[in-house]
C-alpha cells in the first residue's frame, strides 16, 4: 500500500515539470573542451539515508545526473531502461554514477519506491535546499555532469541530441554522456565539453 501511495504521489506533480517543455527549442550548441573547471565539492544522503561526498570519489570518474521522477523527459529515458542501463554498464567499468534529485517535495520514500519500480542500481542523492544544484547551476531534469578523475568537469549539459520525450527515439540519438565516459576511460578529453541541457527545469525550493 505504502509503495502504491509513494508512485501516485510522483504521478501527481509531474504536471508541473510541463512548462519546461521550451527548454527543447535551444540549441545543443555542442563546445570542445576548455579551461579545467573544479567541480564543487558536495555532501549528501541517498534515499537509503548512506552519505555521499565527492570526495569520497576521489581519483574516479562521477557521474552526476540531475533527475526528478515526474519529469516526462526522464520518464523517456526510463520508460525502457535506457539510463538505468547506461548507468550500469558504465559502473561496471569504474565510473561512479548517482542521480541527484534537487526537487524541494521529494521524498526518501518517493525516490526509493521509484529505483524500485526502474530496477535503478545507483543511489539518487537527495538536495531538497537545492544547495548542490545550484552549486553545479543544474537547470533540467536531466542535467549530466560527468567529472575526471582529476575532480575537475569534463563535460556537462544534455544527455543526448534528442530533445523529444519520446521513449523510442532514445537509442538512435548520439549519447554525449557515453562518448565522454569513452573518450575519459582510454585518457583523453572528451571532444565535447558542454551542450545545452533539455528538460524540466529544476524545481528548486523558494
């Protein structure tokens, strides 16, 4: 019972992640890699209540993925197991990936009964004062940051260069995220650094 209230109760806000929706008329605006910029150091707990800080992490590659259940975007690239997938085949390689949920009304029990639903295997931190977020200046759910093993962003923006929420067009889109996880794990830059995010804005608290 406990389990079918917390589904319902992420169903009934995702309606307010729909006018965010212009978000998908920018452009990628794909750009290569820059200055090194640190990324910020951050302490968080997960849905299970274990503490994260990304210096925990120290000398790996993280993945940072900005996420909000009732979001139709991320809803997309869950719907067929795409990012769960993603996430886990990368883990395997010994990339650190967690979800960060910056939303101000989710809860611990909402985010643990949706990693149930997904088959999620990586933690989502929850940042309900929003202070990660906009440490990051995380926009949309998704928003992707992917960190080198120097502590430094390597690339940051859209997940991919489809900006529908159309579950199906998923994997014929070009995957930023997975080319710059492949081009850090061989020692290389990543030829992009930054493209604009699509999504749901961030909800943060007011």
């Amino acid at each position: 019972m406990q389990f079918n209230k917390t589904l319902a109760a992420l169903v009934a806000v995702s309606a307010l992640c729909l006018p965010a929706f212009a978000e998908n008329e920018k452009k990628d605006d794909a750009k290569p890699a820059a200055e090194a910029k640190a990324a910020p150091a951050f302490t968080a707990k997960d849905q299970a209540g274990k503490e994260h800080s990304l210096a925990d992490y120290k000398g790996k590659i993280v993945v940072l993925e900005w996420t909000n259940p009732g979001c139709p975007f991320v809803k997309k690239h869950y719907t067929n197991g795409d990012m769960a997938a993603l996430a886990k085949k990368y883990e395997e390689k010994g990339v650190v990936w967690l979800g960060v949920d910056s939303s101000n009304f989710v809860t611990a029990d909402a985010a643990a009964a949706w990693i149930k639903e997904k088959n999620i295997d990586h933690p989502i931190l929850l940042d309900a004062d929003g202070k990660i977020g906009n440490a990051y200046g995380a926009k949309t759910t998704p928003h992707m940051f992917v960190i080198d093993k120097a502590g430094n962003i390597a690339y940051q923006g859209a997940i991919d260069d489809d900006k529908s929420p159309d579950a199906e067009k998923v994997k014929g889109a070009k995957n930023y995220v997975s080319a710059a996880l492949d081009s850090l794990l061989k020692g290389e830059k990543p030829a992009v650094a930054e493209t604009q995010s699509y999504g749901c804005s961030v909800k943060y608290k007011k």
